[in-house]
C-alpha cells in the first residue's frame, strides 16, 4: 500500500472531523482558543518498546497515553493532537490499522480530536505526537510548591518498572503489572482537579525520586519522603516478594504515569478528594534546602531513568 493508502487506514480509525480542521490540508485550521499547553513526545522502537513485547494496539495506545499523562501534569484538557508515522519496510497496512485502533480507542475516551499529521519511511517503528489541552484557569506548575507543602501520590508506583522485567524475561507475560508497561492510564480527571487545589505538579514518568527532584529544583525546596507511605499495590508487593524488595520499583522505576503534587492545605485537599470522588495518598512533605531524601537519608545515584 502506498503512502496516502496508509495514511487513509490510520485515519479512518479515528472521528475526525472533515478539513481543513481535519487531516487533509498542509494545515490544520483551528479556532482562536483561550490559554492552552502544548507538549511532544516520542515512541521508538528498540528504546521505548519491542514487537516482541508490544503489540501494534498497545504501541499506539501508550503513545497517545504518555502525552495525555504530560497534559494531565498541567491540569489541562485534551484538545487535539498529530501524529508523525515513521515506519519500517515490514509494516503492513493491518499493522497501520492495528497501531491507529489502539490510538484511537483512547482518544475517543479522553475526547481529544487527531487533526493531521506526517507519515514517512524510517528503519525503526516511531511515533511522535503533539498533543495540545485547554486550560480552564492557571496551570499546575512545577514551580509553586513551598516549605511545608505536603506531597500527594494520585496512584501506586512501581508497576510499570517491575511490568518491564517480566517482560524483558517473558515476553508472553500477562498480569497487571505488565499492563501497567504496556497500557497505562493517563489520570486525566485527577489532573483537572488537581489544578485547584493543588500548588505545583508533575508527571511520574522517569521514576518517582527523580520527578520530584524536578518539582524540588523548580521550586527551590527539598522533599522528604516516608518510604511506609510509598503506595504499592498488591500485585507489586506479591511479586517482588516484600516491601522492602518493592521498594526500587517505585522510588525509582518509572512510566507509572500517575501524579505527583503539591498541596499547601492537607485537610481541604482531603475533603476535596473525597467529594470528587478520588483517592491520593500522603507520602512527604517539603522542607527548605535541596534534593530528595528517604526517611531523612538523602538519595543519591541513580534515582530514575535518563534519556541520553
């Protein structure tokens, strides 16, 4: 099939709507919008995911997913998004429909519209997306958080790190943890909440110590963390064993893609949660200095994934 024929089975997976704001011109034409956020990432073969671990639908979901997660971050609401194809000489146009389907399907539940984007050869399987989101009031920042702010987790960690192991020894594997690798969820909902009543904000996607050393060095404090109050579910816990086993998976992991935030009034922010309907968990607080520490050690090394 050729290009536009590949073009034609991504985009009749998704509701698109019909040019010039849909795929179909050189550009996509857009009404004048309030404040919004624009953020870019990318999936690559061979460094984000293998066809040996991944299969075309849970490529093109996660795509879509870590982008969605970074809007999340803002407190913003899915608007719209492109997608830049860059694919291989062994990929057919069923893989093309396979990767669109799984994009599109959360697309759809997020409601955030595909209005164009690029297709060309390439000697591994990427996709980059650019996903803009609404912004109904100030962003959540990583900049806002103050000495004394408590720290909120919106999710468990650990999942997706130990997901990977399984995988990287079976990559037949199947249970929560590798679902968690391979189709997480962006919280998208939380994350328009959490724009509220919180003070500062990031994505947990390079590993949870080193996202809040981010959120520490934006906003010139340090974090200490209470590693008892680390939320872990119980497939975590049962498959490294203990705790303590635990542990690396979620200080350091990653791509668990909840939230980390900051909150200046515990109690509020409590009542608020539970009147939303949502559930974070207290894991620190924030203190003046700098850095990250555990039960008053300071981390250091490693404390999560780097890209280069």
């Amino acid at each position: 099939m050729d290009e536009f024929g590949l073009i034609d089975t991504f985009v009749s997976q998704f509701d698109v709507a019909p040019p010039p704001r849909g795929p179909g011109d050189d550009c996509a034409v857009l009404p004048k919008q309030g404040p919004s956020c624009v953020t870019t990432d990318a999936l690559v073969e061979g460094v984000h995911f293998t066809r040996g671990t991944f299969s075309m639908p849970d490529v093109g979901h996660k795509a879509l997913a870590v982008n969605l997660s970074d809007l999340a971050a803002m407190g913003a609401r899915p608007a719209w998004f492109t997608v830049a194809l860059g694919l291989p000489g062994w990929a057919t146009a069923r893989d093309v429909k396979k990767l669109g389907g799984g994009m599109a399907r959360l697309a759809k539940l997020h409601r955030v519209e595909l209005i164009g984007g690029n297709v060309t050869r390439a000697d591994q399987l990427s996709l980059t997306l650019t996903l803009s989101g609404a912004l109904e009031g100030p962003p959540l920042l990583r900049s806002g958080a103050k000495p004394g702010d408590a720290l909120y987790l919106s999710g468990p960690v650990g999942d997706a790190a130990l997901g990977l192991s399984l995988l990287g020894t079976n990559s037949g594997a199947s249970s929560p943890l590798v679902d968690a690798q391979r189709r997480p969820v962006p919280h998208v909902a939380f994350g328009r909440f959490a724009r509220r009543h919180c003070s500062a904000g990031i994505d947990v996607s390079d590993g949870l110590a080193q996202d809040l050393g981010h959120l520490c060095r934006a906003s010139g404090v340090a974090a200490e963390l209470d590693s008892a109050a680390l939320p872990m579910s119980e497939a975590l816990l049962d498959a490294a064993g203990s705790r303590k086993a635990a542990q690396p998976y979620a200080l350091r992991g990653g791509e668990d893609y909840v939230l980390l935030v900051a909150v200046r009034d515990p109690p509020a922010f409590e009542r608020a949660l539970t009147r939303a309907g949502f559930e974070a968990w207290r894991i620190g607080t924030l203190r003046k200095g700098s850095g990250v520490n555990l039960d008053g050690v300071r981390l250091t090394g490693r404390l999560g994934f780097t890209h280069r």
